[in-house]
C-alpha cells in the first residue's frame, strides 16, 4: 500500500523547483522505464502493477520495487492515462565534460518542452553526446521534456551554464549560429570541435551569443512558410552537417 506521504512527495516532483531540492525525477511508462533499466541512471522506487513486473522481472535483481493496484499507480501518474508502471529516479551530478569532441548543441532559451525533448532526441539519433543549456531553458527532467526525448535522456549528457561564459572559455572551437544572412547549409563544412547554436522559438539567438559566432548558416527557403520549429530546424542542420 502506497502512503499518503510518498503520493504527496511523487506528485510534488512535477514542481521543478522540488526536483531540484530532492534531486529526484519522474519516469513513467514501459518503454521509458526498460530505457532506463538499461542506463546507469540510480533508480530510486518504482511502482508497478502486477503485470509489469511480471513481464520484467528478470531485469528488476537488486532494483527496489513497490507492486500497487492500478487506482493507486494513478494516484501518483502525471499523466491522464497511466501505464502499468513509474519510477523515482536521482538526477544525476555531473559536470560539462572538460573536452568536447565532434559536435556539440548550445540551446539559447529553448522554452517548449516538446522541442527540448525533441532535440535531444534529435542528438541521440545523429551521434551528438553533448546538449548544453543556458539556465533560462526548460528542465530537463520534467515530465513532458522526459517523455518527449523517448529514452534519449539517457544516453545523451544534458547540462545548464552560462553559455557566454562558457562559450568564450572553450578556444579553438568553431562556433556555428543560424541567420537568415548566413552560409547555405548545404554547402556548409565544419571542423571539429564544434558548436551549434539553437536559438529561443520566437526570438532565436540572443545579440551576445550571435556576436560569438565564427559562422552562420541558414536552411533555404522553397516555400512561404514563415519560420521552422526549433527541433525540427536543429533536426534538418544536424542532418546536412552530419550526413
């Protein structure tokens, strides 16, 4: 039987700030959990229905689990519709790797959880390891920005600074920034190591971050669309720079 207290402090975890006191997170649904059954994520409790455990028993030795009825898994769900199972996961503490190789995504303001959730999905499937954040973007370890990476979350390091200062501390790497006045993509070539810079959804990149680029580049335009989403414009670059 589940407690009130481990309802009220599961439930509060959607509060970022909470997360961030407690260092702990929310992952909810079967495929999102045997993600990271697999990852070196420390999984805290989880909470199941019979049926799940069942099914992945053999995946759970010396992984703490609560079996609960199903009207308690909702309980608990942040979602409308839950899924036989969730866990409580620790954030992992982790630095920005000192030396960063091939490329790497500098998000500016991303504030939509899809499209965060999106883009790192997006890193995860070009081979990117690397996504950093300026302090004002959406927390990762929210619920809908979890969900929308589809278990990339786990494979890709995800981490929060001051881009400006970080930026100018990282010498020798070329720094790549979309503008409609840039280089046509297509005919674009990197060197390595690099950074590209993704800018806010309404806004794009902020003036101090553009004035640090060393080049830009721009998706030509066939159409009278009159902007991309985020995610999907990092999605068509990684693909014409990487491919």
């Amino acid at each position: 039987m589940i407690t009130k207290a481990q309802v009220k402090h599961i439930r509060s975890l959607d509060d970022k700030n909470y997360r961030r006191q407690f260092n702990e997170f929310v992952v909810e649904g079967e495929k999102m959990l045997s993600e990271v059954l697999r990852s070196g994520f420390e999984i805290l409790m989880i909470y199941a229905v019979d049926e799940w455990v069942e099914k992945y028993k053999s995946e759970l030795k010396n992984k703490p689990y609560q079996l609960i009825p199903y009207f308690e898994l909702e309980k608990i769900s942040q979602f409308k519709t839950p899924n036989q199972v969730l866990a409580v996961v620790k954030i992992p503490v982790a630095a920005i790797p000192s030396s960063l190789s091939g490329l790497t995504l500098i998000l500016d303001d991303i504030r939509d959880p899809g499209n965060l959730g999106t883009i790192i999905r997006i890193a995860d499937w070009f081979g990117i390891q690397n996504v950093i954040c300026s302090i004002g973007s959406v927390d990762v370890y929210g619920s809908k920005v979890i969900q929308a990476t589809m278990g990339s979350v786990f494979r890709v390091g995800v981490f929060y600074t001051d881009l400006k200062s970080y930026i100018l501390s990282q010498s020798g790497t070329q720094v790549i920034g979309t503008s409609l006045m840039g280089k046509d993509i297509r005919e674009f070539q990197y060197t390595e190591p690099a950074f590209l810079l993704i800018g806010n959804e309404s806004k794009g990149l902020s003036q101090e971050l553009e004035a640090l680029c060393s080049d830009t580049v721009k998706i030509p335009q066939l159409g009278q669309a009159e902007s991309l989403n985020a995610a999907v414009a990092t999605g068509i670059i990684c693909h014409a720079l990487l491919c």
